[in-house]
C-alpha cells in the first residue's frame, strides 16, 4: 500500500498489522500496545504471525536413517506445530478479552526460510501489512526470536511496512511525529494521517533544529555568537513549510484541529536527547519517524536517530516509516 496517498475515506479503512509473537511475555507487550492506542472499536486486522523454530540439520538427516526415526521426527513436527498453535491462540484470547472481534484477528504460523527477520518482513509484505508491530525483547536465547538484535534487523531489513518497536510498557497513547525538511519526512507524515485517524491520540508535530555545534567547534561559536542566532533563525524558515503541511496531512487525513500541534525547538548537540525531552513534554509514547532524513552530516538518518532513541528510551515505542 502507497502511503503517500491517503484515502479519503481514511475513518472506514481497514488497516492490517502484523504482530510477531514468541511465546514470551514481553512479545505480548506489543498486544497491550494494540489495545491502548488503536482500540477494539477501530477497524483494524491483527495478523499473529509465529515462526517455527528450524530444528537442526542433523535431525533432519537423521530422520532418513530408519522408520523408527523418520516417525520420531513427524512426532516432533507435529508437537512443534502444536505449540506454535498454542502460542498464538493465546495471544488472540488476550486480544478478544481486551474486546477485539474474532474475525479481526488472524493467526498463522509458517516455518522459518531464510532467517528470523527476513521472515517477519517478506511475511508482512507479502500480506501488504500496514505495520509490523514487534516487541524489542522476547525469551533469552537460544529460545528468543524477538530480542533487540531481532527487532533491529527488522527495522533494517523492511523496505516498505513501517515498523513499530514497542519497548517496555508503553501506557501513553499521544504521539510525536518528528520530521525534518525532506520528502521521508512528508511520507513518515502522510502514514500518520493513514493509520492514527479514528483514535483519541494527540499529536505533536515535532523539529528540532540542529545545533551549530555539530559542524563547529564550540569556541568559534561563542566567539562569533551572530553566526548561531542566524542560524537558528534559517534553520526555522527552512523546516517551518514543512511543519505546516504535516499538519494539514493529519487534518485532512481525518485528525481533527484539536488532536495536533506544532512544536519548534532550538534543539542542541544531540537530535534524539531532543525528541526524547519533548516525548515527555508533550506525554507521548509513540515517536513516528522516517527512515532517512535529510542532513549535511555524513551518516546521518532518521533512522540512525531511531536506534539511538531506542537505545536511551523505556516505556516508549519507536514507529520508522521506509
């Protein structure tokens, strides 16, 4: 799905998410996630998707060697597809008991291809998901599929479902949707005003100006103060036009006038510490970002600022936009 062309009819939209589930607890953490900011009442499909642990080559060879074994291992599939099922269809009783619709949540569970990630994301697109929404920690290995490693991949192996990572508890429904002045940016927008209309959440459209420190040394800067207060100053002119079409994307998207706002802030040494100050500022437990930004700095992306969020954050979850 093209996320740059919202529907007019954004309200009455189906929207599906996949939901990577390990059997942990902390995965299921991105269930509660579901519930808070989208609701049972919103029109939304939940794909739980599970992969099955690939079991060892010398199994499979072994399974080859006599009856007995080649029996012993369809026993063993057998079982490991029984608890693939039971992983799943508790994950969709904690959603009907949080009120979703039975025929809103689909489970399915295949086995592992070409690697954990890979999976998740060839899964989800094969499916035309509009999110895959996964949890940053799961078992402790060799049990685990969702711990950060996994979730990291995730985020950089999709190419075009956005990915929600949720860490910890998240218990704030508004949003920050930081945004820099480049075209990633309207499309991390434009997904905003695709997937949060119909829900009570807040949204604080967010800049940071970068800093003149990032390019020059600190003692120059103090020495030629005028060159920081001009900078600051340009620095606005140029993100402010992008500032004012994110929020008429979410409002013409279906947000309403009073669920979204602007916040420009002169910014520091550091573009995540900045988000991160203004997460709580504005009561937010979403940030939704772009995966690319636009930067003189060599190396730097929205995505890079992802990491780094996630990396510093608790309680909070990360949406990148491809």
């Amino acid at each position: 799905m093209n996320h740059n062309e919202i529907k007019t009819m954004n309200k009455i939209t189906s929207k599906m998410v996949v939901v990577p589930v390990d059997g942990s607890e902390n995965a299921l953490r991105a269930l509660n996630y579901l519930s808070l900011v989208f609701g049972s009442k919103y029109n939304l499909k939940v794909v739980l998707f599970y992969l099955l642990p690939s079991l060892p080559q010398i199994l499979i060879e072994g399974s080859t060697t006599s009856d007995e074994m080649a029996r012993k291992f369809t026993e063993l599939e057998k079982k490991n597809s029984a608890m693939a099922q039971r992983i799943l269809s508790e994950g969709k009783k904690r959603l009907l008991d949080k009120g979703f619709k039975k025929q809103a949540v689909e489970t399915v569970f295949q086995k592992r291809a070409v690697g954990v990630a890979r999976d998740i994301c060839n899964g989800s697109e094969n499916m035309r998901a509009d999110a895959i929404i996964i949890s940053t920690r799961g078992l402790s290995r060799p049990k685990a599929f969702f711990i950060g490693e996994t979730a990291n991949k995730v985020l950089e192996f999709s190419r075009s479902c956005p990915v929600w990572m949720v860490k910890g508890a998240v218990r704030k429904k508004n949003v920050l949707l930081a945004i820099d002045n480049s075209q990633n940016a309207m499309r991390a927008a434009d997904y905003a005003g695709f997937i949060l209309p119909g829900t009570e959440t807040h949204v604080t459209i967010f800049h940071s100006k970068r800093d003149l420190k990032r390019f020059m040394p600190n003692g120059l800067i103090e020495e030629f103060p005028e060159f920081q207060k001009f900078w600051k100053h340009k620095a606005g002119e140029v993100v402010a036009p992008y500032l004012k079409r994110a929020k008429e994307i979410l409002i013409k998207a279906g947000l309403k006038e009073n669920q979204v706002s602007i916040k420009l802030d002169d910014g520091s040494e550091s573009a995540e510490i900045d988000i991160l100050k203004e997460v709580e500022n504005s009561d937010a437990g979403t940030i939704i970002l772009g995966k690319r930004g636009c930067s003189d700095e060599k190396k730097f992306s929205m995505g890079t600022v992802a990491k780094k969020v996630l990396y510093q954050a608790s309680d909070l979850t990360v949406c990148v936009v491809p």
